[in-house]
C-alpha cells in the first residue's frame, strides 16, 4: 500500500482532490437558490470541467524520466488513474448537488454529469498525451470555452462540438463523450504524458 500512497502524492492527489471538493461545493453554493436554471447546462458543466482540470494536474509526475525508467507496468495504473479521476470528479458534483439541492437539478441528471465527467477527463489525458502534464487542463478549457459561446447546434458537427451541453439520451453527446474518454485514456495509458 506504501506505493500507492507515494503514487498519490507524487501525482498532487491531495491538492487536486482538495480543489475538486472545494469547487464542486462553492459552485453548489453559488446554485442553492435555483440559480442554475432547470434547462441550463452550463453551471454544471463549468463545475464538471473546473474539477477535471484540477485533477489533471496529477496526470504528469515529477520527474518523467523515473516514470518512464521504473520497473512498473505503467499502461493499467494509468488508465485506473484516468478513470478513477473521472469517477471522483462525478462523485463530487452529484455530492455537491445532492446536498445543496442546486445546480441545475433538471439538466444535471446522473447520466448527464457521468458523461461529462467522463469524456473531459478523456480530453485532459489526450491533452496530457500531446502536451504534457503540465498542460493536460488546456484541451478541456478550450473546448469548454468553445461550447458556452457556440451557436445553437442545429446540425450534427456542430451537436458533435458542443456535446458536453446536449441533455443525457443525446445520441451526439453520449458517443463523443464515449470516443473521447476511449482514446484520451488510451492515448494515455499507452504513451503517458509527453515530455
């Protein structure tokens, strides 16, 4: 258990899920009142992607060279830590939302925030994948930035592009979600985060 503990810190775990918590209830905080709006998908997607770039940080360690050097099999403890990041980020914002009764209840199904979760922590490990650790939280942002400004999404790229904001059930969401957290954590697993 003593690796798992250095693992951990070595990946700013603590920190992370420290900022996960804390956004996931000031953004509940925030909502108490209903705010969020029942039809309004973007408070619960910022708190979504907020938390996914705070756990991104621990997708690069401190010293790459002893990662890629050590004699451990590197390909399924970082896809668990992928995964494990993503649940982690769900688990915060359903807590959040379950004990402040805000953010959105309406849009904010289970589903929808396990989807969310899901497929920005593909696109933080793809960015750490092209990127760097250091800069796995710019592929969320970006997309995230694009999705809140973006027109409404009357065509099928554009419910592609903007798939974080479609209800749960939509068939665009749901696959784009899927395909992003299948080859952010592969992508991922595999290569690890670029130097």
């Amino acid at each position: 258990m003593r690796w798992l503990t250095l693992y951990a810190r070595s990946r700013q775990v603590p920190a992370s899920l420290a900022a996960v918590l804390i956004s996931a209830m000031a953004m509940g905080e925030l909502t108490r009142d209903g705010s969020g709006g029942s039809g309004d998908a973007r408070m619960p997607v910022l708190v979504l992607a907020t938390g996914v770039m705070a756990a991104s940080v621990g997708l690069g360690g401190q010293d790459l060279g002893l990662d890629r050097t050590a004699a451990v099999r590197w390909v399924p403890r970082r896809a668990a830590h992928v995964l494990l990041a993503g649940a982690v980020v769900a688990a915060a914002v359903l807590t959040a939302r379950a004990v402040n009764g805000g953010m959105g209840e309406g849009i904010a199904t289970t589903a929808f925030v396990v989807r969310d979760s899901a497929g920005l922590m593909g696109l933080a490990a793809l960015g750490a994948a092209l990127a760097g650790g250091q800069y796995a939280w710019t592929l969320p942002f970006a997309w995230l930035s694009f999705a809140l400004f973006a027109p409404p999404p009357t065509s099928a790229p554009m419910r592609v592009a903007t798939w974080m904001m479609l209800p749960s059930g939509t068939a665009a969401g749901t696959w784009t979600a899927l395909v992003l957290t299948a080859a952010g954590t592969a992508a991922y697993a595999a290569a690890g985060p670029r130097r």
